[in-house]
C-alpha cells in the first residue's frame, strides 16, 4: 500500500461524490471566505474594552466567540494570547483550552454533516487500512499533531472529520494535545506586542519533536501490523482446516 494508491482512490472518490454534495460544500466554503474577508479578528486591547462593558459575564461570551469563530480557519492564538491578557492564567487556560476543544468537535461534526468521509472509499483495501486504523487509535495521531504548533488547527480538524476517529477519544486527545501550547502561550506570550519570547519557542520546539515521535512511533507501528497480518492469517489456515 503505497501514498500513490491512496492519492488515487481519494482522486475516484471525488468524482463519484454526488453533485448536491458539492454544491453544499461549495455554500460553505464562500460563507468561510467571505466570513475570513469581512469579519476582522478583535484585538486584545479590543476584547479588554468589552471585558468592561459586559462585567461578569464576558467569560461565557470570550468562551462562544473563540469557540464559534475558531470553527472556521482563523488564526487561534489571538484568542488565547488575549485569554491570558484578560483573565489571567489559571482561567485564561482553561477558557482557551475548552473553547479550542469545542471548536475542534464542532468542526468535526460540521465536515460529517457535509458527507465528506473516508469511509466512502472502504471499496478500496489501501484507504480502508488506514481508515481502520484511525478509528482504533486515530486519538494518538490527533494528540502527536496537537503538540506540533506548525500543524494548522483547523486543517487538523477537518482531516479528523472525513476520518473514522471516535468522537470521544478525538475530544480528549484535542484537550490534552492543546494544553502544553495553550498554556505555554498564555504564561510566556505578550498579547499587546506580539512577541515571541526565546522561552516560548523553546517549549513549542520541545512539544513539536515529542509530537514528531508519537507520529513516527505511529507510522512505524502501522506497518509492523500490516506486515505481521497476512502472516498471521495464513498461519492460521491449518488450524481451521484440521477442527
């Protein structure tokens, strides 16, 4: 089984996907780009000032609105960078990590609801392998990523949705793969300027090469299984044969 192969089924798969499909995602792609062009981000001095008009319940509406608008591909670390500059650490990292992890599922749920999975390539032997092997433990490969801040949060997002990964296991693999970063972002991070400090991008290379490790680790136990399988059921067949 090799990329080629996969690139192949997914390009067949394409054509065979019905035309209202396309249609509904064609929608949403210009409510997306037209969201990204007119809809500015808020800067954190900007969320300061709403902070003080809303009170005690700007929390809840910095929780939505990260949430909502994270759903679609805008840059997250202005949230969590004003999180910390607004709440503080303890409640800026856990509004940033929640609200990011919700963000995650919406989206997930969002590319399924749209039809857009890999499942409708199960006719081919080479996507369903790996199709399989996300829903066992796609978890791993969606936590390694989360710890790589170079891998954009929201292609993640929408490559888990056409996946087979389980929603329970993706959600907790999404919360612990954001915390490092989230946290590392708000305590070292500088809302007003932009700068990023020596320290911080040591912790985000730190959590890149342990998410590079668990991607490899993943990779390479792959195809140990998928060799040893075919091995396994041939060695299988006198017994069957004999009872």
């Amino acid at each position: 089984m090799g990329y080629r192969q996969v690139l192949r089924a997914c390009g067949a798969a394409v054509r065979r996907i019905p035309r209202r499909q396309l249609l509904w995602t064609g929608v949403a792609i210009l409510i997306v780009a037209a969201t990204l062009l007119f809809l500015p981000l808020p800067t954190a001095l900007q969320m300061r000032d709403w902070a003080r008009q809303l009170g005690p319940w700007f929390p809840l509406a910095f929780l939505g609105a990260h949430t909502i608008v994270t759903v679609l591909p805008f840059p997250r670390t202005a949230f969590t960078l004003a999180a910390g500059l607004l709440f503080g650490t303890q409640l800026g990292v856990l509004l940033a990590v929640v609200a990011s992890t919700a963000s995650a599922v919406l989206a997930l749920w969002g590319v399924r609801a749209l039809g857009w999975k890999l499942s409708a390539l199960h006719h081919r032997p080479a996507v369903k392998n790996v199709d399989d092997q996300l829903r066992l433990r796609g978890w791993i490969a969606v936590m390694s990523m989360r710890l790589i801040p170079a891998v954009p949060f929201s292609v993640l997002n929408y490559a888990a949705g056409a996946s087979a990964v389980r929603v329970v296991p993706y959600t907790l693999a999404s919360f612990i793969g954001l915390l490092p970063g989230t946290l590392a972002v708000v305590v070292l991070g500088d809302a007003l300027t932009g700068h990023i400090s020596p320290t911080l991008f040591a912790v985000s290379l730190a959590t890149s090469m342990i998410g590079v490790l668990g991607i490899l680790y993943e990779i390479r136990r792959y195809k140990r299984t998928h060799i040893e399988i075919p091995g396994a059921e041939t060695s299988d067949e006198p017994e069957r044969v004999g009872g």
